[in-house]
C-alpha cells in the first residue's frame, strides 16, 4: 500500500476518543501553567560543570551555529512558554511538506478564507503548506464529522470562567497528530463538530487549531504576545502577526533528527551562548 493511501486510511478511520480528547485538550488544561525562562547567569557559563544531554554526534549539532534566535531572550521566553507546557513536553516539527485537504461540504466562503488565512504565511524555512484537491494526495485532513461531539468535558469546563470558555478552541474541534518516535509529525487530522458553524468565533477557533498543530503549541492567557494566535484573549484573526512568524522561523529553523525536551533545548541555548 502506498504511504499516501496509508495515511489516507488513518485519517478517515481514526475515531473521536478519549486518546483524542487527551491530546487536543493538552493546551486548555495547562492554560494557566507557565515555564519561566531560566536567566544564564555570567558564572554558570564559566563553570567546569557541563554536563550535556546531547548523546549525539557533534556534525549534528552544526546548525546551533547558525541558530541566531536562541539569543534573542524575548523571543525565547515566548517559545518556550508555546513549547513546553510541562518539563516532560518535547518540540514537534512536520517532518515533510503539509498537504490540506479540506472537507468540500465546509461552505466556500469559509474555504476561502482559510486558504486565504494559510497563504498569507511568508515563506519560512522547512515549512512548506500547500492545498491539495484529492485526500489520497494529503497529509494534513480538516473535516466535519457525522454528528456533534465535545472535545471538552464538563468537568474541565468547570475550571473556566464563562468568558474564558468562549475562547476555548477545542470544544467543537478535535486534533490528532500523527508523530515518529522523534516527535516529528507526518500527518494530521482535524475534526469539526457541525455545531461550530453556529458560533460567531467558528474561523478564529480553526485558524488557531491549525497554528497549534504546527508545533503542539501552547494558548496561554499570560506570557503570550498582544494579539498572537496563542493568545486566548485573541478572538479576531485576519493574519499572522510578527511574533507568530518570528515564532514559527525559530520552531522550523531546524528539523531535529532526536528527540527535544526542555532540558536538551536549555543545554542547546547554552551551546549557542558559549559560541
């Protein structure tokens, strides 16, 4: 069976379930967590102490050379409050170019506006998005599914207030990433609750679950930048604005072949500083 029809077979088979449920609702339970940049101290880069977590050929690690956005300490902040919601998260890349099919029966002008909302994104190293016409020819699958479902239960709702439930993204969507043992993504399924189009936030909640997808980033409602996609407080999206481009070059400057968690990207940061 070819690859594409594997995927493709996936993507129409997998089901709405609690293994779903885990991982979509992954950004609303940990809304209120934060992982704080820790600040490199003058002395600490003077240490004989260095122990790396990097069990990894040094050829591999050229790219930390180039890698010009680890010292920019606003931008990383913001990247690891998007990454890592906890100290067990590790950073997840689409491996290979990203292929949309979008469910036809998903009314045109709403199509429109999200081709529209994707071909906006400037271009950006290692990330390549594109629209395809067939599902065999896709990777990347939103579709509606047969009956209303609630990716949130009740008993989590009942954390938010009612202003804050507006904002959640996962309500009526549900989102499945396919992931290698490196954490790299080589597909993906969203699913739409019919009973989204009803709500006036419909657009602005699809454009965030794709923007999450690319990195299984994190909605904060603090430590987000004013009128990012990963802000919850951001309810009206025309386009992605420059911390969420800036974010995306740094998520993407490298596709990682091994397996990136918080502790390996702070010995990564400190490789650069030492530079």
């Amino acid at each position: 069976m070819k690859p594409t029809n594997r995927i493709r077979l996936l993507l129409l088979l997998i089901p709405i379930t609690n293994f779903c449920f885990a991982q979509t609702i992954n950004s609303s339970l940990n809304l209120r967590e934060k992982v704080t940049l820790e600040v490199i101290k003058e002395n600490d880069r003077n240490t004989k102490k260095d122990t790396t977590y990097l069990k990894t050929p040094p050829n591999k690690l050229s790219f930390i050379n180039q890698f010009d956005y680890l010292l920019n300490e606003s931008l990383t902040s913001n990247y690891i409050n998007a990454i890592f919601s906890s100290k067990n998260s590790s950073i997840q890349q689409f491996s290979k170019p990203i292929k949309i099919y979008i469910d036809p029966n998903i009314e045109k002008s709403l199509r429109e506006e999200f081709i529209g909302y994707i071909n906006d994104i400037p271009t950006i190293k290692n990330l390549s998005i594109s629209f395809v016409n067939s599902l065999d020819d896709s990777n990347y699958y939103i579709k509606i599914a047969n009956k209303n479902f609630n990716g949130i239960s009740k008993k989590v709702l009942n954390k938010f207030t009612e202003a804050e439930r507006k904002n959640l993204i996962f309500e009526k969507i549900s989102r499945i990433n396919f992931n290698d043992n490196n954490q790299n993504t080589y597909a993906c399924l969203l699913t739409l609750s019919p009973s989204i189009f009803q709500d006036d936030n419909m657009m602005t909640k699809l454009k965030k679950a794709f923007f999450i997808s690319l990195g299984n980033f994190n909605v904060l409602t603090y430590g987000a930048p004013n009128g990012s996609v990963l802000n919850i407080k951001t309810t009206q999206i025309n386009r992605l604005n420059k911390d969420d481009i800036l974010l995306l070059k740094m998520h993407y400057f490298h596709i990682y072949d091994f397996k990136v968690d918080f502790k390996i990207f702070k010995e990564i940061r400190k490789l650069k500083i030492k530079n």
